[in-house]
C-alpha cells in the first residue's frame, strides 16, 4: 500500500477581525459538521460511563479533520455548533443556575482542539518546520488534542463534583483518563480518512496519478498476515488467564506502520476497532471497559505514529531528492554563466558588422537605392545570426526534466535561496526575503521555474548598489508575482533591454504560461516580476 499525504491548507493571513466570519465554502463545510457531529454525538453514548460521555467520541474526529483542513478560526462557529446540538439534544438546561459552568464545559473541548491546532501550525511554519516533517504535524495535533481537552477539564472535575459526578481522586482520573482514550480513538479513526477524501476531491480536476492510490497486494497480504497473527495471539493470551495483552498487537500495528506508511497502518487500526467496539458497546463494568479501550488506544497511537514516521522519513528523503537536483541544477547554472562568456564573444563580431554597416548605410544613404538594399539584407542576415544563438541558449537553459507539478511558491523560494545565498555573500549582498503565503501554489517544472527565478536574482546581486537585494511573493487576482526588486548604484547606468540571463528567465516563464516584466524606476530601483497562473483552492 501506498500512504497519502494528509493536505495542509494554511489560510492567508488577514488584517482585521473580517477572518473570523466564515466565507461560503466555511459555511457549508460547517453545516456538514453539523450534521456529522450531531450523529457522531448519538453514536458515542453506547459507550459512556459515569464522568464521562464515551469511551468512543468519533465527533473529536470530526472537530480536528475541520480544524486541521479549514484553519483554527473556524474554532468560535465550531464553538456555536456544538452548542447548538446540545441544545438540541436537552443536554444543556438553560432554566439551571449553573449554566454558565455548562456552556464553558461544552466550549472548552473546542477551544482546546483550536489552540492546539493553532499552535502547532505555528511550530510547522517557516524555520521551526524542519524538526516537524510532514506528516508528522498533524500526527501531533492528533496525539495532544485529546490530552490538552483532557488536562483542561481538571479544574472543573476537581471544583464542581457534583457536575462531572465524581466522588474522589480515584473516579477523577478514570474520568478523565476515559475523556482522553475516547477522544484519541475518535480522531485517529475518524480525522485521517476524511483528510485523505478531501485530498483526492481536491485533485479531481487534476490528471489523476495512479500510482498514489496503487494497492501493491503483496504488501496488503503481509500487513494483514501480521494483523491476524497479532489479534489471535492476543485472543489466546486473553482464553487462558493472562488478560487482553495488547503487545502482539501493538508489534503488528508498529511493523505495519512502519513497512508500509500511515495508510496501512490506519486500515489495520481500522480493523481492529472494527472488531473491539461491538464487544465494548455490549454491559460490562466501566473498569472493564477502559481497560480494553486504553489497550486499544496504546495500540492505535503507536501504529500511527510509527507510519507517521516511515511517511515523514520517505517525505525527507524526496526533499533531499529534490535539493539534489536542485544542487545539479546549480552546476548547469555555472556552466550557463560560463557559456556566456563564449556567447559575448561570439555575439560581438555580428554586433560589430551590424554597428559598421549601419554607418555605412548613413553614409550612402543618397547614393544608390541597389547598395541600400544590400546593407539592409546584410543587416538582416547578421540579426538573424544572433538570433540564432540565442535560441541554442535558451533551448540549454530551458530544457526540461519532469513533468509540471503543483508547486507551492514558499518551497521554491527557499529552495532557491539556499542556492543564491552563499553567492550574495561572496559579492556583499543581503538578501531580504519577506513571508510567502503556503497557499500560494503554481503548476510548474520546479526546477526550471527555479533556473528562471535564480537567473534574476543573480543579476539583482550584481547590480545592486546599496547592497540589498529583496525578493517577495504577493497576489494580483488569479495570478501570483514573484517580484526581485534592488537598487543600481550611481556608476550603474540603468539599461532598458534584457540580458542573456534574463531572456533564458522569460523563456521559461513563458513556458509556464507567465510573463516577465522589467521596470527601473526613476529613483534607480529595478524591479523584475514574474506573474504566474495560480492552482489550488485560492486560484
């Protein structure tokens, strides 16, 4: 089996409060949760239990996959839904006096899962990203959600017993302790599927990539021989005395996972709460119960971590990948600049012939319309030359080497920044890069668009007379710039026309369906801009 990667979709920043008002797609992905939550809601109360709602809350599930998809500010209409249906419901007395500790107890398990969300976009974004590889991000927020719901339902469990109906210590740790099994079930069943749907409904106008959601049977049969064996040693363990031991299957789960990827891991999981839920739902003491859901709990989160982390390690290794051609695209680039010092030399002989039958054309110019004609085609044909060799160039710079594929523009630029950093160092140059939104996304050749991006930057080094060079990302209705703007010194006289560097640049550009523009300023500032297609959901 082949794992999927779980969609980040980062809203772009906002300015006001006008963020918090949900747009027409929030709305209806808002009144389907309602919908889902109301359901799942129902379905959790066969497993419930005294402090508690249920030892399996598929409506956390929900929550997070909303929150995780759509953005924690979503996180207060969340909030006002979730009230809504236990209004609904008749679990929230309006007519109580002690209402108010009510509505805080509904809210809170949303404003928890939001914060959690929140916080750990932020530690997934800009330079806290490399120790959080993806999928790795959402994987945490699955893990900690549930226990920060947990740790914050303390305060009340411990101050208003008569509301959470606890008794003691004891009866305040198995409450919680089954708030956090219940919710971590929940969402790791729950959440990943409908991220992975939302995925694949997102690609639907794509060309559709077989190989992503290939099903290798070999590997399906390994992971379900290992599956089976893992539950009937458990079964055997529990038939003669020793109890549910969850070990075998926590081993399988964890090879599973780690073979094959969050996928299989997640189908295996999904197997076996498939077959412990009927025998949980049935009458048994509340301590009976836990103890089977926390065994399967342990089980659960270990085999997702573990194909988290085989997920996060093939992701690493496609970026290291991908730097590496980036590396070899570097040395092609050097062998560019060299070649171009052939080039002028081979371009200033026609310019020389072009600049000498030019004066000779102003010389003659009253003598015979025979000699004009002459000087004219000699003209055309030396024009035509140069043309010539430009076009070999450009056909080197810009020759492919895969396909086009979305390309998130906050990748690109770091990619290339990493390449044109050390070269701004040797020459004196700060390279000022201001924040790209991750929703910024193009269909692209990576490294060639990164060729065409990195030419520019080079000649805003070269010219850039205060020692600054500033690269940035911003959006012009359904189309994306990427602007490299720097300032000429004064002994810098600005020039109109565009180099060999630059040409190679806007043929590649305009491969991809873009423009490049290149505008000097009456102050001395230059400006390039690259103005690209945008794909995605923002397009």
């Amino acid at each position: 089996m082949t794992s999927h990667a779980i969609p980040v979709s980062v809203p772009p920043p906002q300015s006001s409060l006008w963020c918090l008002i949900p747009d027409r797609r929030q709305l209806w992905l808002l009144g389907v949760y309602a919908i889902g939550f109301a359901a799942a809601h129902w379905i959790a109360s066969a497993w419930g239990g005294t402090g508690f709602y249920s030892l399996w809350y598929p409506a956390a599930g929900l929550r997070l996959a909303l929150l995780w998809y759509a953005g924690a500010q979503l996180t207060p209409a969340i909030a006002i839904i979730e009230i809504m249906v236990n209004i609904a419901k008749g679990t929230f007395p309006r007519e109580s006096s002690d209402w108010p500790i009510i509505l805080i107890g509904i809210v809170r398990p949303v404003l928890a899962y939001g914060a959690t969300v929140a916080a750990i976009r932020w530690l997934a974004s800009g330079s806290r990203a490399s120790v959080l590889i993806p999928p790795m991000p959402f994987s945490l927020a699955a893990v900690a959600a549930p226990n920060v719901t947990s740790l914050v339902a303390l305060p009340e469990s411990l101050g208003r017993p008569d509301i959470t109906r606890v008794q003691n210590m004891q009866d305040v740790i198995t409450s919680l302790s089954a708030f956090a099994v219940g919710d971590l079930l929940g969402v790791l069943i729950v959440a990943p599927p409908i991220l992975w749907i939302a995925e694949l409904m997102a690609r639907r106008s794509r060309p559709k990539r077989w190989e992503e959601i290939d099903i290798r049977w070999p590997a399906f049969a390994e992971s379900m021989i290992l599956l089976f064996a893992g539950i009937m040693i458990t079964d055997a363990l529990r038939r003669i005395g020793l109890g549910a031991q969850p070990m075998p299957a926590i081993l399988a789960v964890a090879w599973i996972g780690l073979r094959f990827g969050r996928a299989a891991a997640w189908i295996s999981l999904a197997i076996m709460t498939g077959l412990m839920l009927p025998h949980t739902a049935q009458d048994m003491s509340t301590a009976d119960r836990l103890q089977l859901h926390l065994g399967l709990a342990t089980i659960v989160v270990v085999g997702y971590l573990a194909g988290s982390f085989a997920d996060a390690q093939r992701q690493a290794r496609i970026d290291v990948e991908r730097r590496d051609r980036m590396l070899f695209q570097a040395e092609r680039l050097k062998t560019l600049r060299a070649m171009s010092v052939a080039v002028i030399h081979e371009i200033s002989q026609p310019l020389s012939t072009l600049a000498i039958e030019a004066k000779h054309l102003h010389e003659i110019i009253g003598h015979s319309d025979r000699e004009i004609a002459e000087s004219v085609a000699l003209i055309d044909r030396k024009a035509a030359a140069l043309s010539h060799l430009v076009r070999r160039l450009r056909r080197y710079g810009g020759r492919a080497v895969d396909e086009l594929t979305p390309l998130p523009l906050s990748a690109l630029v770091e990619s290339v920044i990493s390449l044109a950093a050390p070269e701004a160092r040797s020459e004196g140059v700060t390279m000022k890069v201001d924040p790209v939104d991750p929703d910024f996304v193009v269909l692209a050749q990576e490294v060639e668009l990164a060729q065409a991006v990195m030419n520019l930057i080079r000649n805003a080094i070269q010219a850039a007379g205060d020692g600054q060079v500033r690269l940035s990302v911003a959006r012009s209705g359904n189309r994306v710039q990427i602007i490299i703007a720097n300032r000429l010194s004064a002994d810098i006289l600005p020039k109109a026309g565009m180099g060999v560097g630059t040409l190679v640049a806007r043929a590649i550009v305009e491969a991809h369906g873009g423009t490049l523009s290149r505008t000097i300023s009456t102050h001395g500032e230059v400006r390039a801009c690259i103005a690209l297609p945008m794909t995605g959901e923002l397009a």
